[in-house]
C-alpha cells in the first residue's frame, strides 16, 4: 500500500497551495482578456469610417 502512494508525496520543502494558484491563474486570465479587449476596441476604433457627405433634400432645389 505504501508503494501505491510513493508518487503522490510531496517534495521536501515545498508546500503545495492549490489555492492561491487558483486565485493567481483566475486573476492573470482575466487582466489577459481585459487587456486583449482592450486593445481589440482601441485597434478597432483607430481607423473610423468617413462619414458620407450629406446630400442636397429636393426641397431645397
């Protein structure tokens, strides 16, 4: 039974915190997305379309 766990002990010294690493991936990927958001409105926003000149109403005329 003894050799069944031998893979699963811990190295000497370190101390595994599931979650803090947790916390630590879920906060990097979300200032991930938030940045790659970000910058995808802001390159979508650099080159604005002309806007169409106004045409003469027949009323006018």
């Amino acid at each position: 039974m003894g050799d069944a766990l031998s893979g699963f002990q811990r190295l000497p010294g370190r101390r595994s915190r599931p979650v803090t690493q947790g916390l630590l991936a879920m906060i990097a990927a979300v200032l991930i997305l938030g940045c790659g958001l970000l910058a995808g409105r802001l390159w979508a926003d650099e080159a604005p379309a002309p806007a169409p000149a106004p045409s003469p109403s027949r009323s006018a005329v």
